[in-house]
C-alpha cells in the first residue's frame, strides 16, 4: 500500500468514525442562546404547558417522552415532529409511537404562541427540549438550564425510529446497548428510566407479563403479587390492550423518586423498569437504591442525563433551518412536496441560508 493509499485510507476512517457518531460531543448549545432574540420563549411556552396541564396533567409526562423519542432518533432535530409528506416517511407512524405518541398539538400551538413574539427565530427541537424541563418542573421534578440553540431537521427516518427506541420487553442488555449507542451509560439509563414516575402505559405494553410471560403458562416472577392482580383487573387476558394504567401507583402524576422505591417492592410496570432492580448481580440495583434512598441525587443524576440526551446530535450553525410549522419542512408547508422543495431540501444543509 503506498503513502498516498495509506493516506486516503486513514482519512476515509476518520470520516466514518466521525460520521457515525450519534451525539456531538461539542454541541454549541448556549441556555442564554435566545437571550437578545426571545427573551421570553420560557416564559411562553411555561404558560401553554400550565394551562394545558391543568385540564391535562399526564401532558407533562407525554412531553418528556416526546423529547426522549425525537433525540434517539438522528438528534434531538425536531425529525419526530414531521409529518408525511411526498418526501417524508414519518417518525410518527413507528411502532414505538404510533397510537402512543401525545403532545403533538401541544407542540403546535406553543410554536404558535412562539412565533407571535419571536417570528421565525425558535426552532421546533430546542421548544422539544423546553417543553422537557418546564414538564419536569410543572410535575414538582428537578429544573435545569437549558443548553438551547438547536436548528430542526430536514429529514425523518421511521427506519431508525424503529430501530433506535428500545421495546418495553428489552432485557437489561439491550437497554444498555440502546443507550450506549446514545452516549449515554448506565447510570444514564437508570436516571432517565425515572422519567417513569409519572405517566401512563397502555396494557399491550406489559401484558406478556401478566398471563404468559416468556411462554412460560405463568406471570413475570419478577412483579409483585398484589400489584400483579392489580394490573390483571385493569388488563384482562386478549382484551384490547388500550386500556391505560398509572406508571406510578403512589404518585401517578408527580416527578418524585417513587419509582426507585416502587422497582424495590416489584412493581415495575415494564419488564425494562423490573429488569434495572431485578437482573440478578447487575451494576444497576446498586443505583435504584442509591436513587430511591436519595432524591436529591436522582434529581441530580436525571438533570445532568436530560442535558446529555438534549445535546445527542443537534444540528447547529448553519445546518437544518428554523422550521415554521413544525409539521413540515419549510416551503413544503401545506405537505404538496414538489420536486422543487425536494431539490432544495437535498442540499438543504448548505442552500438553507
Ligand atoms: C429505558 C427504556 C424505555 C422504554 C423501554 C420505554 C418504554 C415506554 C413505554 C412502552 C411507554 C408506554 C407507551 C404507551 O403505552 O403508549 C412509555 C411511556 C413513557 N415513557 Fe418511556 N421508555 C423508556 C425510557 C424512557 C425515557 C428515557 C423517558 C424520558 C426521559 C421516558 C418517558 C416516558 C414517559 C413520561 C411516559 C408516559 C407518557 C404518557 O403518559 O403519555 N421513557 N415508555
Ligand atoms: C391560558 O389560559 C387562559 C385562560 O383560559 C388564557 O386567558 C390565556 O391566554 C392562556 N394562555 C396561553 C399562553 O395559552
Ligand atoms: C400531522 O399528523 C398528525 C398525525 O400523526 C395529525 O394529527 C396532524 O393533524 C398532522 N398535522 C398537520 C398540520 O397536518
Ligand atoms: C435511516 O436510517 C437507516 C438506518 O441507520 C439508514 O440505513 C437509512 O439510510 C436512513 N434513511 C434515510 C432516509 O435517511
Ligand atoms: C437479552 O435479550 C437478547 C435478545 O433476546 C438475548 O440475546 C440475550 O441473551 C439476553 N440477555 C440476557 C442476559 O438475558
Ligand atoms: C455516566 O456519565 C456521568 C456523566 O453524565 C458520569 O458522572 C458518571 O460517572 C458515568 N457513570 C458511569 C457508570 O460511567
Ligand atoms: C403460553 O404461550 C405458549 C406459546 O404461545 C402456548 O403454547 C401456551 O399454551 C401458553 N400457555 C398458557 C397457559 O396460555
Ligand atoms: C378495561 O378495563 C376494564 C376494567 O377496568 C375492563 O373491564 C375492560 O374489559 C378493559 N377493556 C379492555 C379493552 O381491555
Ligand atoms: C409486594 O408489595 C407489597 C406492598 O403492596 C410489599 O409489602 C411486598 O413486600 C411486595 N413483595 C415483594 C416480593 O416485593
Ligand atoms: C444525597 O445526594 C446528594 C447529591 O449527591 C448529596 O450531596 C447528599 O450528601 C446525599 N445525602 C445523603 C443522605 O447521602
């Protein structure tokens, strides 16, 4: 191989190893970025999510996931936001969110609050990532500075959404895996499983547990036998599986550190939540204990989780545009892509402005 072909070789690398790396490690988020140009986004889009959340308090946690299922997926970019267009598969429609997902509309109308104060300046990833942290503090959870200056993407990919969110039904060593690819460690993937404190789950998302867990003929061994005849009631074998259920039976609605306390007596709703308490000799129960013991530590460790999961591949500078619906790729506003938007949107990252 010569010098020249050693050389080439060497930067293709680079390029791959760099090209494949979910997050940025240098994100150039700023929690001051709209300090000139919106002073008041947090302000705004508290006040939508309050009156919201008083008809609605489960919104708070819908919210949170919203966020957690836009950044798994190509960055915290908005991607989960687009709707199907001509040139848009849609996120939406992933097994992981579709029927599931909530907040969608929510979203809207804060851009639409948003844009009457500050036109065309707040994207649509960094109001995801907003909306997060107000929905913790709302819920009585932790408050963070929000490093913001995110630019909403020009693409979807229902593919990766599929691939990257984890399944309720993963064992610990997918979860970790799941996260890894993230950036994210396994203290990460305990604080953040916290975000299961409050919210609600449909029944097809645990009912493998309850009648027939792994073919077995028996339930999970790991759930709680009281709890378990709870969720049955509300769960009947081959009904619908829509019916919903409280994440929390102690606090449904409050961001506090009883889901750590709740995994310690069994009643983990997911067999993901059980696994992180109930995975014999694992690294993790050593951290559910530590949290359920500690709120103040959990509050910690979720706070410096979120700001790691809101930095997983952002688009700044001058990738990715502002979006203005957030529904749609800017010129394709009404969803009629025509070849000119596609054109435009391929060499979007370098014509956007
Ligand atoms: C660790 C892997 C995770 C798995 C397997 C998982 C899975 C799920 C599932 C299956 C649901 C119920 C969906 C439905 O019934 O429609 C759910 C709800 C929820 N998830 Fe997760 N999740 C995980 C991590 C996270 C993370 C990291 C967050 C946020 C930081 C989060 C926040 C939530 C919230 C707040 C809800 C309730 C949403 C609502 O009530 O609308 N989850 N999750
Ligand atoms: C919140 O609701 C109140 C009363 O319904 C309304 O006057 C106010 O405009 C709403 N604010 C926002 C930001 O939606
Ligand atoms: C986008 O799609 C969602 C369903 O995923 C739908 O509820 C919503 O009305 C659509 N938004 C627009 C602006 O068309
Ligand atoms: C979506 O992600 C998959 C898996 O990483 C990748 O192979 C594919 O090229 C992506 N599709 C688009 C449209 O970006
Ligand atoms: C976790 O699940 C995967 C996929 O089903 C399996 O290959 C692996 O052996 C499981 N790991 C453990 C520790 O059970
Ligand atoms: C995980 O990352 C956090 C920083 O986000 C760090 O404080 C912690 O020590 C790491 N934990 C492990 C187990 O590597
Ligand atoms: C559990 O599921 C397996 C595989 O589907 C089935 O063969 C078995 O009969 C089921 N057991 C019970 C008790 O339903
Ligand atoms: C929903 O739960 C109720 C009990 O709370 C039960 O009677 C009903 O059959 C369930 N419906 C479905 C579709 O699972
Ligand atoms: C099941 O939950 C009850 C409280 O409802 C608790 O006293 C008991 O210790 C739990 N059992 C197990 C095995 O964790
Ligand atoms: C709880 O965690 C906080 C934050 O790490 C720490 O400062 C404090 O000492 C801990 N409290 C106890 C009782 O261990």
């Amino acid at each position: 191989m010569g010098p020249l072909r050693m050389e080439v070789t060497l930067l293709c690398c680079v390029v791959v190893v760099l090209g494949a790396l979910p997050f940025s490690s240098d994100a150039q988020l700023d929690p001051s970025f709209y300090r000139n140009t919106c002073p008041s986004v947090h302000s705004i889009v508290r006040e939508v999510i309050r009156n919201v959340s008083k008809s609605d308090p489960r919104m708070l946690a819908s919210l949170i996931r919203l966020h957690f299922h836009d950044c798994f997926v190509q960055g915290c970019d908005a991607s989960i936001l687009l709707n199907n267009t001509d040139t848009i598969v849609s996120e939406q429609e992933a097994l992981p969110n579709i029927n599931s997902i909530r907040g969608l509309d929510v979203v809207n109308q804060i851009k639409t609050a948003v844009e009457n104060a500050c036109p065309g300046v707040v994207s649509c990833a960094d109001i995801l990532t907003l909306a997060a942290e107000i929905s913790s503090v709302l819920a009585q959870g932790p408050d963070w500075k929000v490093p913001l200056g995110r630019k909403d993407s020009l693409t979807a990919n229902r593919t990766l959404a599929n691939q990257n969110l984890p399944a309720p039904f993963f064992n610990l060593t997918l979860l970790k895996a799941a996260f890894a690819v993230q950036g994210l460690n396994t203290t990460d993937l305990v604080a953040l499983s916290g975000a299961h404190t409050f919210g609600r789950a449909q029944c097809s998302t645990f009912v493998n547990r309850l009648y027939n867990f792994s073919n077995t003929g028996n339930p999970d061994p790991t759930l709680n036998t009281t709890y378990l005849q709870t969720l049955r009631a509300v769960c009947p074998n081959g009904g619908g599986g829509t019916n919903l259920t409280n994440f929390d039976p102690t606090t449904p609605d409050k961001f506090d550190k009883n889901y750590y306390s709740n995994l310690q007596v069994h009643k983990g709703l997911l067999q993901s939540d059980q696994e992180l308490f109930s995975t014999i000799g694992a690294d993790t129960i050593d951290i559910v204990n530590r949290f359920s013991s500690n709120q103040t530590l959990f509050f910690e460790s979720f706070k410096a989780a979120m700001i790691k999961m809101g930095n997983i591949g952002v688009l700044t500078g001058s990738q990715g545009e502002i979006r203005k619906q957030c529904n749609f790729v800017n010129g394709n506003s009404a969803g009629l892509a025509t070849l000119a938007t596609k054109e435009s949107s391929e060499d979007g990252l370098v014509s956007s402005i």
